[in-house]
C-alpha cells in the first residue's frame, strides 16, 4: 500500500463561506499534533450520510496556521452525500481525520512549472503554489471557474502569485485554452493541474498531442466526478446469482465488500488502480471515474476501478472472489 491510514479525531473550530458553494472548515486536532506533509496532500474524514458513518477524502488548503488543518467542501447536489454531510456540521462538532498522505509526486528540481485548478480543485493547489513561492520559483497559474464569484480563496492566490495568476471565468468568455497554455511552456516545464473529469481527459490529450512526456503533467481528480449524473445503477457478479443495487450515496467498491465479495484496495481515488476489477458484460453505460486508465482501456471496457467509476444500468465483473476458497 501506498500509505498506512492513521485515524484521530479533532474539533471543528470554525467554518466559514468563501463562496456561495464552497465552505471552509478549520479542523484541530485533539491530540494537539500536526505531522508535517507535502504540499497537495489530503485528508480521509469520517462523516455521517443518511445516519451512516462514511469515510470521504479532501484535499489541504494552504494554512498559515501550523495547529490546524484547512479544508473547504464545494456542496455538490449530485454528489454521493459527502459534502451534504459536511454541510451540516456546525462549529464544536468532533469528526475523525486521517493523516494527511499525497498519492501527487512532484519533481521539486524543476525550473518551469505550471499550475491548473479547474473549480474546487484548487484546494491542493493552493499548497502547491506557496511551496513554489517558498523556493523563489514564479509559477503560473490558470484558475477556471464558470465565474469569478466561484472562485474561492481568490484574494489569497492573487497576492501570493500576482500577475502569475490567471482567471480564466466562463461567464466573461475567458475559458482556458489548454493546447496554447501547454504549447507556451519551455520544453523542460511540469504541469500540475487538478479539475474535473473532462478537464483532466482534455489536459491529457492536448499534452500527449504536442508529443510532451506523459510524467511530466501530474494531476489528481475529484475522485466522484465523472461525466455522467451520479445514479443508482446494479452490478451483477459472474458465475453467481448475485446481483447488487449500488446507491447514489455508495461507491461500487462499498457495495462490493458489504455483501462480501472483498475487492483490495487502497487510495480509493482512482489514481492507483489497486482495485481494478474484470468487466465481463455492461447493460448500459459505464462512467470511468479513474485517471489510472488510458482513454482506450477506457473505451474498451475491460476493466473498472470500482473505487471511484460508476455506470448506468447494469454491469457484470468478476472480482476473482471465490467464497469456496476464502473458507479453506
């Protein structure tokens, strides 16, 4: 595994609005400890959804506050329930965090370095661009957004970067153009970008088209975003008369091992591919959620990340579970 998760819990000492969809929450911890972590790092939070505990995973806003941990939640209505969950809590209330861990590897020896936040993807990008600042290196950033007022922490970044900073908002006509933002930049430079699904899938194409190296543009997902509606859909297992419902509120993997068919896993955001499992047949449609595929896997159909992917109507996989010999 890529990290070992250590779970502690810690109070919600404020929470606040930095735009009309997205809510900050200021998260210390009990045990009065903040382990240092590398910029672009996450958290797990354990919070409630429909009365069930449920662990969900958000990225570290840059904090100039070394004993607490910075997060901020977009309320997103066709969402699993995690930020409905997160809403909810008020200024007091104790949750469970994990340690913070980075599944983003960044080549820090660099001299040209890029950075692109799509929405709510700004969260780890923030960290990223101070740690930049910190070592006297000016990097740019494309922030879009469907307009300004969604742009959080807006004020922050602009006198952190300056001119460095650019907003491209949707609503003025100023949407990012990544082929020409990727063609500008000197031959040695990284991108670093985190956005939605199709953000990310473009960003791909466009640097693979201008024949870059594929390691030299790192990125991270939303882990639920995806490009159809997030909807109850049903997975059948092979050679068994087993066929699950998958919620709205509940990943693939989720339904998977509660009803005992163990799938391993282990970021359980689509980046690492731990969790794969055979697709056999799809009544419908699937929607890779990974960023672990490539656009053909993915248009083949053979495999799914159960962590993060969902589909429309019914898919049948085999996990290679066998309850005869899990009872040996």
């Amino acid at each position: 595994m890529r990290f070992t998760e250590q779970w502690s819990w810690c109070t919600v000492e404020s929470i606040s609005d930095v735009t009309p969809t997205i809510r900050e929450f200021r998260l210390r911890p009990e045990n009065g400890r903040l382990p240092p972590y590398p910029a672009g790092s996450h958290i797990g939070v354990t919070v409630l959804i429909d009365g069930q505990p449920e662990r969900r995973s958000y990225s570290l806003v840059e904090n100039g506050d070394a004993n607490t941990y910075r997060i901020a939640v977009r309320r997103a209505p066709d969402s699993r329930g995690g930020s409905r969950g997160m809403w909810s809590l008020q200024a007091g209330a104790r949750i469970e965090i994990s340690n913070p861990a980075s599944l983003l590897e960044i080549d820090w020896t660099r001299k040209n370095y890029c950075l692109i936040a799509g929405g709510i993807g700004i969260t780890p990008i923030t960290g990223i661009a101070a740690a930049l600042r910190r070592r006297n290196i000016d990097a740019a950033l494309h922030y879009a957004v469907k307009s300004r007022s969604d742009a959080a922490f807006l004020d922050e970044l602009s006198a952190l970067l300056g001119d460095r900073l650019t907003v491209h908002a949707s609503d003025e006509g100023a949407r990012l153009d990544l082929e020409a933002t990727f063609r500008a930049l000197p031959d040695d430079a990284i991108a670093i970008m985190c956005g939605p699904m199709r953000m990310l899938e473009a960003a791909r194409r466009a640097w693979n088209d201008l024949g870059r190296g594929p390691a030299d543009l790192r990125y991270e997902t939303f882990g639920s975003s995806g490009l159809k509606p997030t909807a109850e859909f049903r997975v059948r297992l092979k050679d068994t008369d087993t066929e699950l419902v998958v919620p709205q509120n509940s990943s693939m993997l989720d339904a998977l091992n509660g009803a005992g068919f163990e799938v391993i896993s282990d970021c359980q955001r689509g980046e690492c591919g731990v969790c794969a499992v055979d697709v056999i047949a799809v009544d419908g449609e699937i929607d890779h959620r990974d960023v672990f595929f490539s656009d053909q896997q993915k248009h083949d159909n053979r495999k799914i990340c159960p962590c993060v992917s969902r589909a429309i109507g019914v898919v049948t996989i085999d996990t290679l579970y066998r309850p005869e010999a899990a009872h040996r």
